[in-house]
C-alpha cells in the first residue's frame, strides 16, 4: 500500500492509487477512533496544479477540490464536471464576489468584515454557500479568529448577514510536537460544539491522523495526494504562503 505520511512521500504513483491509498488510510484512522469513516470527507487541495490534473482527480473518484486563490481557481474550474468547491484561502473583500461565485463551501471567515463582503456577494449573486468561520488555533497561522471570540461571530452573521454558517476550520501549529498539535486540535473542537453546524475542517497532510482522533469531519490533503509542491513564485496576499 502507498505510505500516505507527511514526510515519506516518495515515488510518485497513478493519482488514482494515491487518492484510494488517502482514503483507505482515513477509514482505518476513523474506525480506529470508533467514528463512522463516511462522516469525515476528504477535500483535495489542488492549488498549483493544473487543470488536467483535478479532471484526473475527478475521474479517479475525488468528489471535493479546495484551492486558495479564487482566481487560479476560477479559470481551473471552468465546465468541471460536478464536484463540490472549497475556498480555503485567505479572503480579500475585493475578491468576494469571486469567491461566492465559484466555490460551494468557503472556509475561512477570520473577521467580521470578510463575513459582511461574503454576505453582500451572496445577496448580489442568489447563492448562499456553506460557510465555516477560520479559527487561529496557533502562534504560526497569520489568520484566523480567537477560538473564544468565534461564537458571538458565528451569531452575528447568521442572525444579521444571513450567512450559513456550518462549523469552523483551523489551521493546526507548524510543529511535529504531536502533543501541541493534538491540543491546538481540541480547542478547535470545542469551539466547533459552541459554534455549532456540521463541519469541523481539520486536517491536513501532516497532521489528519490528530485531526480525526480530535473529531475532524473534512481533512484538506493536497500533497500525500499529489505530491509536493513547487516554491510558489506569485507574491498575491492571499492564502497562507508559509504552508505553501
Ligand atoms: C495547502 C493547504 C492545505 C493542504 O496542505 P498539504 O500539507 O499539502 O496537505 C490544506 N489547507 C490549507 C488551508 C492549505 O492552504
């Protein structure tokens, strides 16, 4: 079976092989924590890679894609086949619009002001998307909300902006302290409890196993499904360049 570790991605295999090896390996962690594998689904993150790379994906049975530029991904996803879309970049207000157009989950409301540009380009557009406030569970992630400030948020802008809001994502620390990663983890979780909603998105190629043990129900996997990726060269302000 293809080792799907953080730090032992090695030959590249057929994506199709990788994708099922992601997703076997996700089952196993879920039954081992006496949880239901198909109540935790797998987004893979294509940012960087090209567009004939997410059809393989697609083909080879991914059903969710999350990006981190709406723009890289506007022009990837046109006339996809169905396939649900997360943003999970950083959201500029300027680029709202743009996001509710073309993404069916958005995972990162960080401030009020992100979650006011989201509402007024839902309203524009006739299209709510699900939307999952961004907790800052970590000394290394550049965004995020205070775990303790994120229920008066969610209130906010469910009662007076008219977002759906269905959980909360987080970013686990930058460290292989597994014990740190586990107890950034449970904050999460229990703000996802005070938070309410349906999705707690956790998790990702380094640290879903602590993600699922913590009750994850969505991980973000991009490179034990495709790979490592190259050094980015664009200088956009978006999304979190020191995980790129
Ligand atoms: C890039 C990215 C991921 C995927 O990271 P991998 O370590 O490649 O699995 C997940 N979530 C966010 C927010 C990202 O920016």
């Amino acid at each position: 079976m293809v080792d799907v570790g953080a730090r032992s991605f090695d030959a590249p295999s057929p994506l199709g092989e990788r994708i099922a090896a992601v997703r076997a390996a996700l089952d196993e962690a879920a039954r081992a924590a006496n949880r239901d594998p198909l109540e935790i689904t797998l987004v893979g993150v294509t940012k960087t890679r090209p567009r004939e790379v997410v059809l393989a994906a697609l083909a080879a049975g991914l059903t969710d894609v999350g990006e981190t530029y709406a723009q890289e991904a506007r022009a990837k996803f046109a006339g996809l086949p169905p396939v649900r879309k997360h943003f999970i970049g950083h959201i500029q207000s300027n680029k709202a619009r743009a996001i509710v157009e073309t993404f069916d989950v958005v995972h990162s409301i960080d401030r009020l002001e992100a979650g006011i540009a989201i509402a007024r380009a839902q309203h524009g557009l006739g299209k709510r998307p699900k939307a999952l406030l961004q907790l800052n569970i970590s000394p290394s992630a550049r965004f995020g909300i205070a775990p303790d400030e994120a229920p008066d948020l969610a209130k906010q802008l469910r009662e007076d902006e008219g977002l759906d809001i269905d959980g909360v994502m987080a970013i686990g620390p930058l460290t292989d302290d597994r014990r740190a990663i586990v107890a950034a983890f449970r904050v999460a979780a229990e703000t996802f409890e005070r938070v309410g909603g349906t999705t707690l998105s956790l998790g990702m190629t380094a640290d879903w196993r602590e993600a699922i043990a913590c009750g994850s129900t969505m991980v973000r996997i991009g490179t034990a499904i495709f790979g490592p990726r190259p050094p980015r060269k664009r200088t956009e302000p978006e999304g979190e360049p020191a995980r790129r």
